[in-house]
C-alpha cells in the first residue's frame, strides 16, 4: 500500500505540472520562513552569551533606586514619550514633587559609554488589594559577558536614589508582607530628645550591634527588642527617630492592621532590609478584641519575632501607653529584653527641655516654678507652653 502512493506521488511530480509547481511554491514558502528565522535565532544567541541580564521585582529595594535613578537620566527627562508618575514627599519641607520613570515597554538608551536595554513589566494581580493592584519587574541587559558592570550599575543607583546624607527612610509593610517607602526624614539630634535612660539606650544599641559574634559564639539569637511605655506625648515616636539617626539606620513601621495573614507577617519581618529599625507602634492595641481588624493571630506574631523561621540581627521597638494590658508572653525577655518607661515631665527632664529651647534662660528660675506648681504636663505639653512663649524664657515659665 505504501509503494503505491510513493509510486503516485512520483509519476504526479514527473508528469503533473500543477503538482511540481506547487512543490516549488512549497518549497519557497519554506526557504523564506527559515530565513526568517534565521535572524531571530542569531539575535537570541548573541543576547544570551554576549549579555548579562538582571531582574529586579519591585518588592526589592533595588527596584526603587534604579526607578529613582532613571527618573534622573537624561532619557526620561528629555528623551522618553511613555513615562510612569510617582509622588514623593521631601523631607525637608513636606511638599510633594513628581517623579516621572519610564513607563511599561522597552528602553534603550546610553548611560556614559555604556548601552543598556531596560525593560519594564507589569502584571496585575488575580487577588488585587488596596495596596497592591499589580506587580511589576525591571530587565536590565548590559552587553558584556562581565557581570561587574551590571552590578556597578544598581550601585550608581543606589548612591543615586539613597546617596549617603542626613536622610532616613520610613518604610511601611503592605499587605503581602513586603516594604513600601513611606516618607524621608530629617535625622533628630539625639540631645534634642529629653528621656531618662537615653544614653544607656544608644549604648546598649550600639553594643548589640558589635557584638554579633559573641552571640553566636554562645547560640543566643541574635536579636535586641525594647519596649517604650508610658503616657502619650513623652517622647517615644522622638526616641526612636533620634536612635535611628544616631545608628545610622532606617525604620521600618511593621503595620499589622494591613497584612493579610500570619504568612505575610513572617514574610515581612525576614525582608526588612538590613540596617532598619523594626517599629511596632501601639502594641496593646492591635489584638483589642472591641475594635482590631488584625488579621493575623498573636501566635504569629510571637514566632514571627523570635520563631524558628524568625530573622536575625534585627533590633526591635514596641511603643504601648498602656504596658498593664500587654500579654507576659509579648514582654518576656528575648522579645523585650529593655524596659523604658516614658514619664511625664519631672522637674530634672522639663529643666532639661528648658534649656534646649532657651540656653540662654534662667533655668534656675524655671526649675524653682516648676517644683513650686508641679504641673502634670507631658513632655509634648511642656514643649506646646515653650513654642507659643518662644521669644520669652521668663514668660515661658510663668506659664507652667
């Protein structure tokens, strides 16, 4: 059966005009799809050996600085038509400014003598948040084989988008667990923050910092949590901005009342990047069963911060007004390890305040008004009485 139709086929192509120019047409159309071909091929193959690639997710930090520092390329302020608006605040002044990226799609464009390819995806998600509609994912092809240049890149976007000055970064956990830029921050002196203990905090900060070795010599995690209570307005926020910019660290807000789950908490916690305050504001107030809308579980949480799958080397600060309603199990050692309490002001702390606003005041004076009429002011309270008295010592302390 077979014989047959090859014999067919044969006497077609030999004696059949119609068959051998289809045969050749066949054949063309064949030649001209190879050779279409051919070019793609040989533009894939010089892409994957004589490029370097890097991915970047927008769940890394390094996302942000190259995003940053395109913004700042000449590309994107002169050349680029398809362009991605971001609003920043600025630290200084608390006004916004607009910062334009280039938008989804291919980039090309010249960076000195370098050429690079960026290309810039965005995927909208299947369980979109309010926090979180889309994912997105930078390409960066360096042509080389060298990868040293690639990496030299993302450093030139960092110092770029984060060069070394007096700024930290606040950032704020979303949904899904990861870090979003929150705002920038003028670092706080840390003599401008009156609280008893203050010294001894930094100290034992900058110890636990020095000292990962010797925690690990002895297998203690190593991992520092402090715990700031007491009555609003004493300072607590102040401290932690101050221990910040005296550590030359960042702080991360780890906001509970947005994560979707116990998952996404731990998730957050091992992605706080390095050199970042972990901040856990008005603790007593997240698993208040009248009014929480926390949806992860306390047992998560307590793992998250010293479990198995727990991150080290990060230093931990929970602020509470009220540490009577905390659970033991939250302030035990190894999750609170330091205890500062933040008192309203006394005559040696409010004397101290006085003097920061007016050196040149009669603090002797001050210091004798305010133990005569012993006012129970907080901190922020005394400080409202010294701004609206700002150009008179005198009356400023008549005013307590």
């Amino acid at each position: 059966m077979i014989q047959t139709v090859i014999e067919f086929i044969r006497d077609q192509l030999a004696n059949n005009d119609l068959a051998q120019g289809g045969l050749l047409i066949g054949a063309g159309a064949a030649l001209m799809a190879y050779l279409r071909i051919v070019p793609n091929l040989i533009w894939r193959g010089f892409v994957y050996h004589c490029t370097v690639e890097l991915d970047i997710p927008d769940n890394e930090q390094a996302f942000t600085w190259v995003t940053r520092w395109l913004a700042q390329h000449k590309y994107s302020q002169k050349r680029a038509r398809r362009l991605t608006v971001h609003n920043k605040q600025r630290a200084d002044d608390d006004d916004w400014v607009t910062i334009l990226s280039p938008a989804p799609g291919t980039h090309y464009l010249w960076d000195g003598s370098r050429f690079l390819i960026i290309t810039r995806r965005r995927k909208e998600l299947q369980n979109a948040t309010r926090s979180k509609a889309f994912a997105e994912e930078l390409s960066i092809r360096v042509i080389g084989r060298n990868r040293q240049p690639a990496l030299d890149l993302i450093e030139k976007a960092r110092s770029t988008a984060a060069p070394e000055r007096d700024i930290i970064t606040v950032l704020e956990s979303c949904d899904r667990g990861y870090w979003d830029t929150l705002c920038a921050r003028t670092p706080r002196l840390l003599k401008s923050v009156v609280v008893k203990g203050r010294d001894y905090i930094i100290k034992d900060a900058k110890t636990f910092i020095q000292n990962e070795d010797w925690y690990h010599e002895r297998g203690i995690p190593h991992r520092r949590g402090y715990l700031f209570y007491g009555s609003p307005g004493n300072g607590k926020t102040s401290m932690i901005l101050a221990m910040a910019s005296e550590l030359g660290f960042d702080i991360g807000i780890l906001n509970l009342k947005d994560l979707l789950d116990d998952h996404a908490l731990s998730r957050a916690v091992n992605l706080l990047p390095p050199k970042t305050l972990l901040v856990i504001e008005d603790v007593d107030c997240l698993f208040d069963q009248r009014d929480s809308k926390v949806e992860v579980s306390f047992a998560g949480l307590l793992n998250a911060l010293d479990g198995l799958a727990s991150k080290e080397g990060v230093m931990l600060v929970m602020t509470t007004n009220h540490r009577s309603r905390l659970d033991q199990a939250l302030i035990r050692p190894g999750r609170a390890d330091m205890e500062v309490e933040f008192d309203n002001a006394t005559p040696v702390t409010a004397t101290a305040l006085f003097k920061i606003f007016f050196p040149e005041g009669n603090y002797r004076f001050f210091e004798s008004q305010f133990r005569a009429r012993c006012p129970n002011y907080s901190m922020a309270a005394l400080q409202g009485i010294f701004i609206r008295h700002k150009d008179d010592p005198t009356d400023a302390a008549r005013a307590l």
